[in-house]
C-alpha cells in the first residue's frame, strides 16, 4: 500500500474574489495581492521537496501554482492541469455578485447564505440546491462534483509512489469540500486564499491534517 501527502493550495486572491463574484469555471486574473497569496505559500513550503506539481486548469490556479514553485524551492517542477480539481460549476450564477446568488440559491432552503446552508444541511447540500435555482439546471450537483474530484483522486493514486510529497492548486469550495468529506466537518470557515490544506492519502483511504494554514506549516 502506498501513502503520499497532498498539499492542496488554494489559488491566490482573483479580481473576482475582490469584488465577490461567483467564480467556478470562469476565470479572472489574480490581483497583486493574489500573487503576493502565492509567494507567501511558497515561503510557506520551503522545507518541503515535491515530487509533483499539480494545479486546476484554470488559469487562476496555473499561474498561483507557477509563483509557488520557485519561492518554495522546486524551481524545476512542471505543472500538470487537471481539470478535476477545478471549482465547482455555477452555470447561470457564474459571474454574478457572491451574497445575491447564494440569498436566491439558499432562500427557498431557510439559509440566506453559503455559510448558513453549510451550517445547517453541509457542503454537499449547496451544490443541490445551486443546480435547482439555476434556470438552466447547468450548475453542478453534488453527485457531479463529485464524480469528477474522485477521477482526479484516482489519477493522484495512479501517478503517486509511496512517500511522495504532491502539490496540488485548487479552489476553495473544491478544498473544503473534500475537506469536509473526509473529515465530517460542519463549520461554514472555509479555506483562504493562499492557504495550505493537507492531506494524507492512502490506496483506500484520505487524512485531513490541518485545513487552511497560512503561517507556519508541517
């Protein structure tokens, strides 16, 4: 059996994240202090020798990852897309204003925002009730989701050899999710931007070790 660690970073903060809107398959640049998001989270893993390199292929998350190598000491490391590890799809919602979109999602639900749909039905819950909203019903459903992370997990395990030390750039809600799977977590506090998120992962099983750190690392 073998067992190699996943270091899941959240992509630094975009122009979208700055003016809170929906961003799962749309793309938008990182801003200055998203780059600087990335360079911190290389500084942050400096002690760590990665065997691969992996990001979502958005290009948000490609270009995080390219900052994080060289500050991190793995200047010659390529990053591989994968598409599996993007965020979460919001069909009609992408692009829209973050507050309004999750009041319109979550308010037939009791739960005017993602953090009270987290609080009070989870994670997996608001990728539901998102497909239901959506006029077109092109959002992604939890079952979706999930069909998708778990090809790219299966592709880690595939790729990986026992020991290895994996980076991997991705998305928040992509993060928390598989957080919260493994781990049954219910606060609504997810991942930041830049943050480091830990994972152990054997042949049938996966660890969180510590979600979201921003300062000092293991």
């Amino acid at each position: 059996m073998s067992t190699f660690s996943v270091y899941m970073i959240r992509h630094g903060q975009t122009y979208f994240n700055k003016y809170r809107r929906m961003q799962g398959w749309c793309d938008s640049p990182l801003t200055t202090v998203g780059e600087q998001d990335a360079i911190n989270a290389g500084k942050m893993l400096q002690h760590v020798y990665f065997d691969a390199a992996y990001a979502s292929d958005m290009p948000r998350a490609m270009n995080t990852a390219k900052l994080i190598l060289p500050n991190s000491g793995n200047p010659d490391l390529t990053v591989t897309p994968m598409p599996a590890f993007r965020e979460a799809f919001y069909g009609y919602f992408e692009g829209d204003d973050t507050s309004q979109t999750w009041f319109e999602i979550g308010a037939p639900h009791q739960a005017p925002s993602l953090s009270a749909i987290i609080e009070k039905y989870g994670i997996h819950k608001a990728k539901d009730f998102a497909k239901e909203a959506d006029p077109f019903h092109q959002a992604e459903n939890n079952a979706e989701f999930w069909e998708r992370v778990n090809g790219g997990i299966a592709e880690l395990r595939a790729q990986a050899h026992d020991g290895d030390k994996v980076l991997l750039v991705s998305h928040g809600n992509t993060i928390y999710s598989i957080a919260a799977e493994v781990a049954a977590l219910t606060s609504p506090d997810r991942p930041q931007n830049g943050s480091v998120t830990k994972f152990t992962i054997t042949d049938d099983d996966i660890k969180l070790d510590y979600l979201g750190k921003k300062d000092h690392i293991e």
